[in-house]
C-alpha cells in the first residue's frame, strides 16, 4: 500500500471512530429496563434446557435437569401447593395443563420476580440492555422455531389430527368432547392439515435468520394465537403452551415493533435495519455460523424423522387393524334363542365397531336401547380369535371365535357375560356416510 492510500485508509479509519464515539449510548426507562430483566429470567427459566432436548443427540445430557425437576416439583407442589402432582408425560409435563405444569409455572414466576429485584438492585446504573437483548431475541427465535416446526411437520406428514375413524363416524355430535369435535375438524381433510403445517414451517424456518424474523415473528404471533383461541374454545389440554408460545411470538415481534408502528399504522417510511454481527473477530464469525448450522440441522433432522415416524405408527400411513369398520347386528343368539331387535333387550348388541391402527386396537359396542360402551378389541386373524376387553375393568375379559362365511359377513361365537352368543353381522361401506362420500366440488347446486 503506498503512502497516499495509507494516509487515506487513516483518516477514513479515524472518521469511523469519531462517528461510532460520536453516537450517543441510548438509556432505556427505568420501566422498560425493569421489564426487560423479568422477561429475561422468565422466558430463560420457561425454555431452559432448549436447544439441548431438542436435538436427538444431546437429549441424554438433558436427563439429570429432568429428574431433578421432577423432584422439586413433586416436593413444592405436595407440601407447599397441596395439589397432586404426577410425571405423566416425561419432559413434557412442565408445558402441560397439569398440577405439574401450573407448580412449574409458579415456581418459574417465583424466581424470576426474586432474581428481577436483586438484578435491579445490583445492576441499577446500567443504561440499557441492548447487547444482552440481541442474544436474548436469538435464543427466544430458535426456541419457537423448533415448535413452529414441530407442530408443522406433524400436520404435513399427517399425525397430530387423526381422521374420522370407524368408531368416531358412528358417535353423534352431543356424545364427543369440545376436544374430540375439534380434531374431527381438523383431521377430516389433509390438504387443510398440510397447509397449515406448512405455513408453521415456513415462520420457523424464516425465524432461524435475522433478517427475515419479523415476517417469520408475524406468521407465528397469527398461528399461534389461531391455535390458543382454539385450544381455549375447545378445551385442548396445552392451553398453557400455547399461550406461552403466542407471548414469546409477541415478544421478538415487538422488538421491532417501534418500525411496524410507523409503517404499518402510520404509513410512514422506516430506515432499513442494520444488523451488527455476533461477534468482530472473523475466526468467531465462522465458528458462530458453524454452531447455527448445527443447531438448524439437529432441530430440523429431529422434527422430520420423528413426524414421519409418528405418521406411520399412529397416523394416516398407519396400517388399520384386522377387520376393521362397522358391523351392523343382523341375528343375536343368546343361550340358543334368537333375540328380537327391540329396544328393551339391553343385552343384545345392535352394532360393533372395530377401530385403531398398529399401535392401539379400540372398540365400541352399541345396544339395543342405545347405550355406547369402548372396549379394547384385539383380532388374531390367524387363530380367527377376537378378545374383547373391558376399559373400565380389565378383568372382564372375553374371547371369541369368528369366521367370515360370505362377503362382509361376519360370525363372532363365545362367551359374553354369563350367556353362550352368537353374532351373525354385517359390515356397512364407510364410503356411504356423507363425510366420506361428499367430495369437494365448485358448483353445489
């Protein structure tokens, strides 16, 4: 470099500095400083141990967090709270609508309000928070991300809504749960399902990068307030996720919310953003951007093996059970007489149904006086043996014989109660009910 060019690169170089020392260091309110320390331990405390337990190899180093917050919750929530607490569903029960959930939640506000104070206490000359904010927002992306996709790849390799089964077809609208409606809803159609799973994985994916975060922020502030309003309506069992995942949505959406105020609602123009990087050193950017395609990489390769593990084993590419569907009585022999179909003989069967996948095989018996009753029926082809099973009480376990004589007949023979029955049944065409048969057309004259 010769002399003129270095003495030009000094004085630009000089300039630059000047102008950085020039900037003055923004202070934020004492409100606003106030606010951001308690969302800081709060969301921190609610997502820990993320990215850990959501990248199929590192899920074993989780494990001991897990055992011990299982221990504490059991302890707070028996002896201070007084509420049953009990580990259901592993890793998951503190996101649930559970007594293990609402005393994780107590416990996490708790702290964070104790860990605010001393916080405020210890660091009260401080400006702003503008730094620790930038890794702050890039944690709380990855974080929604990872569920954004979750839940899309579950919808697009259909799982997380089943169809309407056999034994759902036959149920009327007054005898199925708020819940159970609403995923007849949602499961009927797999265009609807994989539409909107792609949309959830198309914000996570926009969220894994700054520059598009706050499209990616607005795509999942709208799915997930759909998903709380539904699961609130239709008393979902995650109400207390999902209102979180909304918050945390809200929360990166307005970091950028000052520019969406200008523009959207004031119609006035806004700077582009000027996005700083991570790190200044060169072998740290490298490795920074190494470490995120890693953690993109675990995120995404876990979500898509596990969804499409969990269509084939209990969703829409699960294999349906032996004889499966809807079989209406049309001879009922009780002790070698033939019962009439009246209403009074509440003993005689006025249908069977017999639905599950792979995974679980259910069942549903209906009488003559109308009276609906699950059973978990298992057929064993080969032996041509059915047992039925009572839920409510699994010992009052039967075992039948069953032959298929013609067509969709079907002959069951064996002991049922006290008394020696034999079905004769005939299976209906699920084609014929109208949620199967009534096809999507553009002119419904």
């Amino acid at each position: 470099m010769n002399t003129k060019a270095f003495q030009s690169f000094k004085q630009t170089s000089t300039k630059t500095n000047m102008n950085e020392a020039a900037i003055p260091t923004p202070h934020w309110s004492p409100l606003k400083k106030l606010a951001f320390r308690f969302l800081f331990l709060y969301f921190l405390l609610y997502c820990f141990p993320f990215p850990l337990d959501a990248i199929e190899w590192t899920n074993s180093i989780v494990q001991p967090y897990f055992n011990f917050l299982n221990f504490i919750i059991k302890k707070i929530g028996t002896h201070l709270l007084h509420v049953p607490v009990r580990v259901a569903f592993p890793g998951f029960d503190k996101v649930d609508d559970s007594y293990y959930g609402l005393t994780f939640l107590f416990i996490t506000l708790i702290l964070s309000v104790t860990g605010t104070l001393i916080w405020s206490i210890l660091d009260r000359e401080r400006k702003n928070y503008i730094l620790l904010n930038k890794w702050f927002q890039f944690y709380l992306r990855y974080f929604l991300a990872s569920y954004l996709l979750g839940y899309g790849f579950v919808k697009f390799f259909p799982s997380q809504f089943e169809e309407v089964t056999a034994s759902r077809l036959v149920m009327q609208v007054g005898e199925q749960t708020p819940m159970l409606l609403a995923w007849n809803f949602m499961g009927y159609s797999v265009a609807f399902s994989r539409i909107s799973g792609t949309i959830e994985i198309i914000a996570g994916l926009l969220l894994f990068f700054r520059r598009t975060t706050t499209m990616g922020a607005m795509l999942a502030t709208i799915t997930f307030g759909f998903v709380t309003l539904l699961d609130y309506c239709f008393n979902v069992p995650v109400k207390l996720l999902v209102s979180h995942l909304m918050l945390i949505s809200l929360v990166v959406l307005l970091n950028d919310g000052k520019r969406l105020y200008y523009l959207l609602l004031l119609n006035k123009p806004v700077e582009a953003v000027a996005y700083s990087p991570f790190f200044k050193r060169q072998r740290w950017k490298k490795g920074f951007v190494i470490l995120q395609a890693i953690c993109i990489a675990g995120i995404l390769g876990k979500t898509i093996v596990e969804s499409l593990d969990a269509a084939k084993q209990w969703g829409r590419y699960a294999p349906r059970v032996p004889l499966y569907g809807i079989y209406q009585t049309d001879i009922f022999i009780r002790n070698g007489d033939t019962i009439p179909p009246l209403q009074t003989e509440s003993l005689r069967w006025k249908q069977l149904v017999i639905d599950g996948g792979s995974w679980k095989q259910s069942g549903l018996i209906t009488f003559n006086d109308d009276k609906k009753t699950f059973y978990n029926i298992k057929a064993d082809t080969a032996k041509q043996m059915m047992r039925i099973q009572s839920i409510a009480d699994t010992l009052n376990t039967y075992t039948f014989h069953f032959a298929k004589p013609i067509g969709n007949h079907l002959l069951l023979e064996g002991k049922w109660m006290n008394d020696s029955i034999k079905v004769f049944l005939t299976k209906t065409d699920i084609d014929s009910f109208n949620l199967y048969s009534n096809h999507f057309h553009i002119v419904n004259d």
